[in-house]
C-alpha cells in the first residue's frame, strides 16, 4: 500500500478490500476518466446521445455492471459500444475482465441503485475560437474576438460547457447568479471571498462554479483549480501515503482561484477537513479567491468543525431555490434552442410540469427527446414524449400519492387528516384540503374526477377550482407561495 501514489490507476491494488463507500469512489473517479476518454474519442454529440446516460453498477468479482436506462438505450450501447467499454475498463483496473450492460430496474433498492454519472469534467480542454463547427455555440459568443485560441490549463478541470451565457436565469438562481458574475469580474473582493454557493442536487452550483473558473481563467491572468471535495480528499490521501503531502499543499497554495465541489462530502472526515481549512486560510490570506458549493448553509452543515464553518460563512453565501414552473420553461426552452430542435409548447408545459425535481433530470429528459427525433427523424409529440420518457415519467410518479399528500399537509397546517375529506367548510381546513388538491394534480397523473373522489367524494369542478384557487394565491402572497413550495419540496425529496 505504500507505493500508491496520486495516480488513481494506483488504487487498484486496493480494491478487494475496499469497504463499499471507498469502493464506489473509486470506481467513480475511474469512470469519470474513462468517461473522459469516451468522449474525446466519440465526440461530444455521441457520448451525450448514447453513453451520458450510462450509470454505474456494483462490481462483482471481476465482472462490473453498467445500467442504462432504457432497453433501447442498452441494447444500442451494448452493439455499438460494448467492446470499447470492456477495453477501456480492463485499461483502468485490470480486475475488471468483463462489463456486463443491463437495464435499470426502477425498483432498485437504495444500495444498488445506479449513480448517475453526472457530466464529467473533459480533461486537457483545448478551446479554439475558430472551431465553427464544433457543437458548443455558446463558446464561440463569448470568446470576445480573441484571436488566439483559449487554452485551459490540464489542471484546471473546467468544462467550457459550463457558461455564464447558457446558464438560464430564473427567481430561484438570480441571485446566485448575481454573486457568481460579480466573482468572475473582480475575484477575491472584500464580502465575496469565499464566495459559497448551495442549494439542492442538480440545479446549477457546479455549472455556475464552472462558469467562473471558465471566465477567469479566460483571461490568461488567473490560474484556476477545479475539484470536488472528495476528489481533494482522495488526492490529500493519496500525497500521505506516496509522502508527496508537502508538493499537493503547495500546488493548491499557488493557485488565485480554488473552486472546491460539494462541500458536504467532507463531513466525518476530520483530517481532511482540518488539511481543507488551512489551504483555505493560507489562500484567503494571500488574496485568493475561493468558491464553495455544498448541499447545505454553512450553519446547517453540522459536522464541519466549527471554525471552518465559521469561515465558510464569512464571505458571501448564496442559495439556489428548487426551480419554478416558468424557470424549467425557459430552461426548456434555451436547451432546444441551442440543440435546433423544434419541441412543441404542449410537451415542454407537460415536462416542466411532471419533472419538477431539478435540472438535471430535466435535461436528461430533453435530451432523450432530442436524440430519438433526430433518430427517427418524427416530430416530439406528446405521445413520442410519454413513450421514449416511459421511465422516468414513472419513476416520478411514484414518487407521492395523494395519501401522502394530505397527510403531510394536514401536519403543516394542524389540521385532522379526515378533514381532507369532510364536508366542513371552514376556511381553517378548506384551504388546507384546497392544497392538498392542488398538490394532487401538480404532484401524481390522477385524474381531476380521481383526485375528487379521495376527497370526499368531491366534484371534479371543485378540485378544478381548488387548482386555480391556490394558484392565484400562489401568485398574490409569497408566505403561502412558500408554504406551498416547501410541501411540495418535501414530498417530493
Ligand atoms: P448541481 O451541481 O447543483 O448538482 P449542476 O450544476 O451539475 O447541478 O446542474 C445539473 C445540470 O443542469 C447541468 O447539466 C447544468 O448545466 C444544468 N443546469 C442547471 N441549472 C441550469 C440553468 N439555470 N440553466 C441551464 N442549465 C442548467
Ligand atoms: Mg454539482
């Protein structure tokens, strides 16, 4: 064990007895890389067409399994992709003879279930502004008519994908927006510094964190690190045991902006913790700028020693909300847009309707859509929507019944759960069983007679006028609007 070095092909020695949660880390920075590699060899449009949605499986002896979402999907890849898998991950770990792709099971239990393979930062990413024909517009506008090619140093780990320019501004990000450009135009000034970004999974940090470090590093004045706090553990680990600590201190104290991933990964882990909080002092100290995501508020990330929470919170911190129906319209929007394809409104109201859980999700959906009709060459229509999404359509729906509903929002406004469906009519619980109703249509696919019937046996104009009813109130008062949200949050997490 002591020969590891930083190189995580090294970690492969260690794999048989890695406990499980080591295990998936390290099967994840090896996917990463090969996704990596996939990439640059398929190109962008094909990796993300066909293999993006690839997620990764348990490893079993020397057999890894590989789940992709549909059968389509999977026996696509498998035809045309399977051998270059198979090569590519015997390349990484030699343990690894044989990759098996199946279908995910929308049952899978927690421990197996896939982790999505979010977009893997390219490596050594070379930007040429003449690359016309290359699939990334957005890069092109923003290259302010420098002549010379922008070169991110191999190190930085930016994705130029990641810009400010296709970064959809809505209420729930605005701000962090704000903050995030301000960043990027003066780093390391007073009040923003750290610059500490949170809010759920999927909706924006990494892409905004990338967006500055892209900006900056633009410049050719600032060299840029980007890394995610396990990675930054993984390698602080890997400096002990190959004695190379004092080269991975110094390499992260010369940078001007550390942007540091997922903060919360951190928690429990002292050490690294304790390693994190000095770099971070020493470059504060030098005038650096550093910018931090987590899935929490520095004061709600318990379990972080108190002096770095403490710091993390003395800078500028801002959250991103859950998205809006009118925010996932436009992001809905700006994504067919920029891929050229013509997606009716119907199916985008029907999408941002159903998938309401983040951006992520949101834009895996589009993108299924958008690779089946340039496919198949047929227009989206809601039925082609609901049959190539079948899955993930579902897999959102089970999510919440109407029970679950009005229990939890019979809890939030202390009301009695059979009140969701008595005939009383006082205000006290007819708002709250109004809610409940509008939940029912936003949240499951019954039907407006269905969802009458679990009230009481209400009318369906009842619950039709309950829908509009609480949206006006949605609209005219931001407390109940964020009473609404937050049930809507719960049930939905
Ligand atoms: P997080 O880091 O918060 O989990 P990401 O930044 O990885 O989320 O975002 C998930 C995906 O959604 C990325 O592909 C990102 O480009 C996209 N995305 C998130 N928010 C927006 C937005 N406001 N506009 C455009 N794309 C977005
Ligand atoms: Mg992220």
């Amino acid at each position: 064990m002591s020969e590891i070095n930083e190189d995580p092909a090294n970690f492969a020695l260690s794999l048989q007895d890695a406990d499980p949660a080591t295990l998936r880390s390290i099967l994840e920075i090896h996917w990463e890389r090969i996704c990596n590699r996939l990439q640059a060899e398929v190109g962008e449009v094909e990796y993300r067409t066909w293999l993006k949605q690839i997620t990764l499986g348990p490893l079993e002896e020397d057999e890894l399994t590989l789940y992709l979402p549909t059968r389509f999907l999977r026996d696509w890849v498998r035809a045309q992709y399977n051998s270059k898998l198979n090569q590519l991950w015997n390349n990484e770990l030699a343990q690894i003879r044989r990759v098996e792709l199946m279908l995910a099971d929308a049952n899978q239990t927690a421990s197996t279930a896939p982790i999505p393979v979010t977009s893997a930062p390219p490596t050594a990413t070379t930007v040429a502004s003449e690359s016309e024909n290359s699939s990334q517009p957005q890069v092109e506008q923003n290259s302010e008519a420098k002549p010379e090619e922008i070169r991110l140093d191999f190190h930085s780990h930016l994705d130029p994908r990641f810009t400010f320019e296709n970064f959809v501004v809505g209420k729930p990000n605005e701000f962090a927006y704000a903050c995030s450009r301000r960043v990027a135009e003066r780093p390391a000034s007073p009040g923003f510094n750290p610059l500490f970004l949170y809010g759920g999974v999927g909706l924006g940090k990494t892409h905004l964190m990338h967006a500055i470090g892209f900006e900056l590093a633009k410049t050719g004045k600032y060299s840029v690190t980007y890394m995610s706090a396990e990675k930054f553990m993984y390698r602080f680990i890997a400096s002990i045991r190959s004695q190379s600590t004092i080269e991975f201190k110094e390499e992260l104290r010369s940078v001007d902006v550390l942007i540091i991933d997922d903060l919360q990964f951190l928690i429990g882990k002292d050490n690294t913790q304790e390693e994190f909080f000095h770099t971070f002092n020493a470059l504060v100290d030098a005038g650096r700028q550093i910018i931090v995501s987590a899935d929490k508020s520095p004061s709600d990330l318990s379990g972080l020693e108190d002096r770095l929470r403490t710091r993390l919170g003395c800078g500028m911190v801002a959250d991103i909300h859950a998205t809006t129906y009118e925010l996932r319209i436009s992001i809905l929007e700006a994504k067919a847009a920029a891929a050229k394809v013509e997606i009716s409104p119907k199916v985008m109201e029907f999408l941002a309707h159903k998938i309401t859980s983040n951006v992520r999700e949101l834009e895996g959906a589009l993108n299924r859509l958008i690779a089946h009709a340039n496919l198949f060459g047929r227009p989206i229509t809601l039925e082609v929507t609901q049959e190539v999404l079948h899955d993930i359509l579902k897999s959102h729906e089970r999510r919440v019944t109407i029970e679950e509903i009005q229990r939890k929002v019979a809890e939030h406004w202390n009301v009695r759960l059979t009140d969701m469906s008595s005939a009383r009519r006082a205000r006290s619980v007819a708002r709250p069983r109004q809610v409940a109703m509008f939940l029912a249509k936003q949240l499951t696919s019954r039907s407006l007679p269905e969802i009458g019937r679990k009230f009481g046996n209400r009318d369906h104009t009842t619950v039709m006028h309950a829908v509009s009813r609480v949206a006006e109130l949605i609209e005219k008062d931001p407390a109940f609007a964020e009473d609404v949200e937050l049930l809507r949050r719960m049930l939905e997490s």
